[in-house]
C-alpha cells in the first residue's frame, strides 16, 4: 500500500492519498508544525436520503434518521464515548446535514488511540430497541428547540415555500412526529445502507505519521462497498409559493428572500463554478463594501443586518438574502431593487474575490480542523486536492454576468416572512 503525495500550488503543502485495503479513501495532511490533531470522517448520508433502494427493496426513511442514526453512533456498549475522548484530552462531536453526516475529534495527544475509537464509533453500531427510545426524548427536545429558533424557522419557512417535494425542505432533523417513526430496525438499515467504505472519506490533519494513520484506518470494520441506489429526486421547476409569512419570537420581522436553481449540478466542477459565481454576484450586491448596498443603507432601505448567502449540492440550490427590519414592505422592495440594479462584473473584481479565496486558503493552513474537514468533503466527492483553486482561475467577468441572468429571475424567487407575535 503506497500513497501518492500532492503539493498545493500556494503555500507548498503535502497531501498524502491512500485507498485501505477495503476501499475506505483516505488523506493525511503532515503538519510537524501545528500542536493539535484533527481527524474527521465523512458520509454521503444526510437528511435529504429518505429513499433509497438498499438492494433489499425499496425504502423510505422518517424525516430526521440520519441525524437520529449520528447520535446513536455516539453510544457503544460501554456508554462513556464523551467521557473516554474527554479523559484523554480531546474534542469529538459530529454533525449531520442535507447530504453528509460527519465525525470528528481534535486533541493534542493520545492521537493513535483517539483515531483508533473514531473509527470504532462508525465501524461498529450498538443500537438496540431499548436504547433508541431512550434517546427519542432527547432528540424530541433538540428538534423543538430548534423549531422555536427564528433563523432556523425562518429557513425552512423559506425551503418549504421553494421546494414542493424535495427533502431539503424538511429540518434536518425531523419533526417530533416523523421521530416518532424511527425505530432501531430503521436505523440499522440505513447504516447497513450508507455507511461503507466506498461512501465515505477520512482526512488527519497534524504533526502525523501518515503510516501510522493508514495502519490504523485498515483496522475499521466498516463494510466495504458503495452507496445504495438513492431515488432520483427532481425539484427544478419553480417556487411552490411565491410567498410563505409566519408568526414567531422576534424583536423585529425577519425577511428572507430565496432564488432557486432550476437546473441540476450533476458534476462537481459544475457545482463549484455555479457556487463561486453566485459567491460573486452576491457579493458584488450586497458585501460590504458594494456600491449599491451602500446606497441602500444611506437611504436608509436597510441596515447592517443585511446578509447573503449561497448552498447548492447536485439536486438543489439557493441563494438568499436577508434582513431584520420594522419595515418588511420597504425592505423587501429595497432588496429586489438591488438585484434589479444595473451593475457589471470586471477583471478586477473577479481578482479581488480570487485574493480573498486564496487568502482564506492561506488561513485555512494554520487550523488543522478546518483542513481535515475541507479534504474529508473533497475526497468524499472525488475532488482531486486543490482542484477549487483552479475552478476559481478559470472564472471570466462572462460567466458571472450569465450567472447572475440565470438565478435572478421573477420566477425563481420566494419572500419568507417572521413577523413578530
């Protein structure tokens, strides 16, 4: 077993690639000169792989099993996994998303032995009958909290409104009624399903061995073998309301405007060139320093809660944009006329974004966190390493322009509206 090492055009740091014996992808990234260690491995299982076909038939999970399923990874036989990474002076935790679950730790020492209980955690489940009720109460009360949360309900409000069908528009993690549904055979047969070798990527980020890393990563008994064949979800036409408004605990009404992709991203270059333009048509609008944003805030339209953002996988994307605001009526008016504006896209621009990446690059370098978790979802999606950087070069002043005449358009948007009770 032999690695293949790649050096990124930057800064000059090596990547070292590996595939174990069974399939599991792996990267290492050799820091001599950073104190702590980061481990994080990644799946492509996330909220939005509700059906699937596990070659056993078809199958349709409950809102909320792969966060439901992340937890109960989090209990083995001997009921103290916080307890031993903590006594061992390391940080683990694990978050579930639209289309990935993710475990990580970082710690200072004791690394072999915290990669070793890593991998352990997903390579061997202890999920019983009894013990996944015992944890329906306390995911219940995780998934009211964030029900009761403005910013989230405000989101999914939003995703609701855009998307008829699609999973995305349900909460990552489920509602308490479609918890109630989950039971351990559920959980079982999701695992059995998504957690495998070939559907999963780990990255270690440190002063490392990286022989010591692949010894160790041999030794995870995750079954070897791909992801089930997930059902072809399309949700490309457009807003399934133009306009969704709710009551909630807000000291003023939050506004969210949503523009949906109508087209698939089928590949990931694909996906990062639309995500790095949007990330320039967004900031040429409304980042600090824009020229018509500054307009707006002079005219007092908006204030410094202004923001925007952009998420996009390969069956679904949106842009938003929002504020907090007594007005809703004159912001909401404020924000269409800045996506209306006549503005263009140049050389310059795109260099100043191209500097401000590859600065952020730069920083990225010096957290060994944010370096596990950037080469874990890489490698989960098959991106050779530093390949962002060169989807970045090649961006023109004309593809930002036929960016922004795609997703800005009447009939891709959708008003989200939190009005104060």
């Amino acid at each position: 077993m032999t690695f293949r090492i790649v050096r990124d055009p930057v800064v000059g740091e090596e990547v070292w690639l590996a595939t174990t014996s069974f399939g599991l992808r792996l990267r290492v990234l050799p820091r001599p000169q950073l104190r702590e260690t980061a481990a994080v491995i990644t799946f492509g299982y996330g909220s939005t792989d509700v059906a699937f076909d596990d070659g056993q038939g078809p199958v349709t999970s409950p809102a909320g099993t792969a966060h439901y399923l992340e937890h109960k990874l989090f209990e083995d036989e001997e009921l103290a996994v916080f307890q031993r990474f903590s006594a061992r002076g390391a940080r683990v935790n694990a978050q579930t998303g639209f289309t990935r679950t993710t475990y990580f730790f970082q710690s200072a020492t004791a690394v072999e032995d915290n990669l070793r209980d890593l991998l352990r955690l997903v390579g061997k489940p202890h999920i019983t009958d009894q013990n996944v009720e015992k944890e329906r109460g306390i995911i219940a009360q995780e998934v009211r909290m964030y029900e009761d949360s403005p910013d989230q309900g405000l989101v999914f409000s939003l995703l609701g409104a855009l998307y008829a069908d699609h999973p995305v528009r349900a909460t990552v993690g489920g509602t308490v009624t479609s918890i109630g549904e989950i039971t351990a055979t559920t959980l079982m047969r999701a695992y059995a399903a998504f957690y495998r070798t070939g559907n999963a990527a780990i990255a270690v980020a440190g002063p490392v061995d990286p022989e010591l890393v692949l010894r160790l990563c041999e030794e995870c008994t995750l079954r070897p073998g791909s992801s089930p064949q997930r059902a072809n979800i399309t949700d490309f036409g457009p807003p399934a309301k133009p306009r969704v408004e709710r009551t909630m605990a807000v000291a003023r009404t939050k506004l969210m405007i949503g523009l949906k992709e109508r087209q698939e991203a089928s590949t990931w270059r694909h996906r990062a060139e639309r995500a790095m333009a949007s990330g320039v048509v967004l900031d040429r609008l409304f980042a600090g320093s824009s020229d018509v944003r500054e307009s707006l805030h002079q005219r007092g339209l908006v204030d410094d809660t202004l923001g925007a953002g952009y998420m996009g996988e390969r069956t679904f994307g949106v842009a938003t944009i929002g504020c907090d605001t007594e007005d809703p009526a004159r912001a909401e008016a404020a924000i269409r006329e800045a996506l209306n504006a006549p503005v263009s896209f140049d050389d310059e621009q795109l260099e100043r974004l191209r500097r401000r990446v590859v600065g952020a690059f730069v920083r990225s370098c010096e957290s060994v966190r944010a370096l596990a978790f950037h080469h874990a979802s890489e490698e989960l999606e098959g991106i050779e390493p530093f390949a962002g950087l060169s989807v970045l070069a090649s961006l023109r002043p004309s593809d930002i322009d036929a960016r922004r005449h795609r997703l800005i358009a009447d009939d891709n948007l959708c008003v989200a509206l939190a009005h104060r009770r």
